[in-house]
C-alpha cells in the first residue's frame, strides 16, 4: 500500500446527517465527467442518497485523509420483494433472495486516492458490519473501459444479472458474491 492509503482513516455512520455534504462533495469530483447526464447529476445523486439514507439498515462508511473526505461507500438490506430484484433480469436464483442480501449503492473514491487500496477497505469495512449471507452491487459495464467491472470481479463478485434503475440510468450489471 502506498504512503497515502496507511493515512486513510474510516469512519462508519448509520445515519447520513452531518455527512450528507462530505458524501455529496466526494460524489461530485468522482463522476465530474458525468454530471452532465440527468441520472449521474448531483441533485439526482442527492435525491437518491437521501431515499437510502432513509431506508431501513442503512449504513455508512466514509474514508478521511488528513480530516478530508476521500471516498464513501453506502447501502442497506434488500428483502425478497424489493424494487432491486424486480427490476434484475434474469430472475436471481432464490438460494440470492430467500434470506435478507445487503446492496453497495455507491461506491467513491477520489481520483488522488485511486490506486491505493481505499475503495477496498472501505468495501471490506462496510462488509464487517453486516450479517446478511449475500452482497450484492450494480456496476456500469462501461466504466473505466470495463476496468471497474473487472476490479469487482477481482473482490470476488459475479455477474447476476442486468438492472436499470430508472429511465435515465444506463443498463447495470448486477454482481452478486458471499458477504465473508
């Protein structure tokens, strides 16, 4: 790891609060280059942020460099049922949907701190708090040239499935892996 990751300090909250504007300023600098978009606007992202932050299970973790923000990851518990499986085609396995599976809504972390192992640690730490048998993320295929998908690939996820959230949101890939 380099100098810049052992600097990181995580920071794990079940309510977005007081952070709601460290998460929406990292946001902001992470999709820059998307902004212009109606799905990847901030004041989309704020909207949505605010509807998970006020869904039940909700959980936090934001990682903090010198007391700036650098990257946050966020989600909360799916049931059988929920809006994610209906809109994930094909049908997820029922061995995926029979129990309570935690979703990673977002992932962020800023470009100076890419590279450097955050993402993952925030993921991992994220992961520690949860007791669901599943983990469950969406990713843009085309992210990265394909390099994000692959890095999920790489923390162990598989592909599921395909979602779009909304209208205005590209096709996602929906991974699934073992929560441990």
């Amino acid at each position: 790891m380099t100098s810049a990751a052992s600097t990181i300090e995580l920071r794990t909250f079940t309510e977005l609060g007081p952070v709601r504007g460290d998460v929406v300023d990292v946001y902001a600098e992470v999709r820059a280059p998307l902004l212009h978009l109606p799905n990847y606007a901030v004041t989309a992202f704020g909207e949505r942020l605010d509807r998970h932050g006020a869904e039940p299970w909700f959980t936090l973790v934001l990682a903090y460099a010198d007391g700036h923000p650098v990257g946050y990851t966020y989600g909360n518990r799916i049931e059988r049922g929920d809006r994610y499986w209906q809109r994930t085609t094909p049908e997820p396995a029922q061995d995926y949907t029979k129990h309570a599976t935690v979703a990673l809504k977002e992932i962020g972390v800023r470009d100076a701190w890419r590279g450097t192992g955050t993402a993952r640690r925030m993921h991992d730490a994220f992961l520690a708090t949860r007791d669901e048998p599943y983990a469950t993320l969406m990713v843009n295929p085309a992210a990265g040239d394909g390099k994000v998908h692959r890095l999920y690939q790489s923390w162990g996820y598989q592909d599921l499935g395909q979602s779009q959230p909304s209208p205005a949101s590209p096709v996602l890939t929906v991974m699934i892996r073992a929560a441990r």
